[in-house]
C-alpha cells in the first residue's frame, strides 16, 4: 500500500509546474452489458450512450480526465448465445448516470500546440461509479425495488485521437468497466430479504458494462512550457 502510495503521489506531481491546457467536449456512442442476463459478447452496443467529458492536460503524455456518461444497461436471454439463457429467457432495462476520474496516459507525444497536426493510442483508467435503480426478477419479471444503488468500478478504456480541425480533437475509443456489484442486472436483489429467494446466476462473477464511441474536444487555455518559444 505504501508503494501505491508513492506511485500516485509521484504521478499526480509529474510536471507541476506547468501550466494548462483544457479540453471540454462530448462523448457519443453506444453501451452493453456483461453479467447474468443477456449476451455474454463484450463489444455489442445495443443502447445509445451520451455524456460530456473534460480533460486536463499535465505534459505530452499524460491527462487527468473527468466524464459524466447517461445511458441504458439493456440485457436480453434471447439475443444470448447461451442456450439455457435463451431458454430462461429474462431481460431487463436499466438507465444509468456514470461518473468517472482518472488519468489518460499516451503512447506517443501529444503536443496540442506544436503547429503540426498530431494523433497518438492513449489508455484511460481510474474509477468510476454507476447510479443505478434496483430490480429483482418475479417470476421471470422484471420488477422494480423502489432504490437505486452506486456501483463503483474501474474503467479501462483504449482509444486514438487527432488533432482536427484548428482547436478540435476527435477520438474514438473502446472501454469497458469492471464493477464491483452484481446487482446491475437484478441477479442480486438489492433488499436483505429478496437475495435467499431471488438470488441467481454465477456469484462470483461481477458485472460489466461496455462505452463504445467517438469523443470531440475544444482546447483552450495557456500553452505548457514543453512547447516552443516559453
């Protein structure tokens, strides 16, 4: 833990100094889900995904990121591969509102103000927390709990982005979030009293849900000392 520690605080105190350069846009694409209904396939958005993201950019390399994402976490036995899932049959709908902070590493130097137009891989990762309603199944029935509950996670996104047009930046990116519940899908309800009953599925799996999509960035702010002429 004490090693974590120092990885962090080193990390976070990487070029200080410097000053910033911003990035505010939107993230757009799609969502799915992995858990206990529904399709086990992890790349197959089938719910819009929409949100805003913002990006502070620390060197060439390296971003602390922010995202608020709304979707839909939809799971359908029948669309599954799964013959006894097919054969079970449940499904269900949940909307969700995730936040998520981190820090975005890339692979080659992104200079924003170099004059050149520049593009590079990056990774994404940190946490992430999903507010969601809670549901068990009835009878094979969806059926609402009247609560909601925060999943928190880690997301590990990998993507590619470019320089566009003057101070626009397009990226595409893949991610997927590990939670750390196994409620998202209703396999576990959320009342004490329900779980002996209606709990099912595989208990030691926990839930995961996909963002698939294209984000668009404005940078603004003061160019960082790495670039020429400060």
């Amino acid at each position: 833990m004490r090693h974590l520690t120092v990885l962090i605080l080193s990390i976070l105190s990487i070029h200080f100094s410097y000053s910033q350069i911003n990035e505010i846009g939107v993230f757009a694409g799609g969502s799915n889900f992995i858990g206990d209904v529904g399709s086990t396939y992890y790349i197959s958005p089938n719910q819009l995904a929409i949100g805003g993201i913002y990006k502070w950019n620390r060197s060439k390399r390296h971003s602390y990121r922010a995202s608020v994402i709304f979707s839909k976490l939809e799971g359908i036995d029948t669309k599954s591969d799964d013959p006894r899932r097919i054969q079970r049959g449940y499904e269900f709908s949940s909307k969700i509102i995730e936040i998520s902070l981190g820090i975005e590493f890339t692979f080659l130097d992104f200079d924003l103000h170099s004059g050149d137009k520049v593009a590079t891989p990056y990774l994404y990762t940190g946490i992430s927390t999903a507010k969601h309603d809670n549901h068990y199944f009835l009878n094979g029935v969806q059926t609402q709990e009247n609560t909601s509950s925060w999943a928190f996670g880690i997301p590990m996104v990998v993507g590619f982005k470019a320089s566009f047009i003057d101070n626009i930046i397009l990226g595409i990116e893949v991610g997927a979030r590990y939670t750390f519940s196994d409620g998202l899908d209703g396999s576990v309800p959320d009342a004490p009293s329900r779980q002996q009953q209606y709990k099912f599925g595989n208990i030691n799996n926990n839930d995961w849900y996909m963002f698939s999509g294209l984000t668009l960035t404005y940078t603004f702010g003061e160019n960082p000392c790495y670039c020429p002429g400060n």
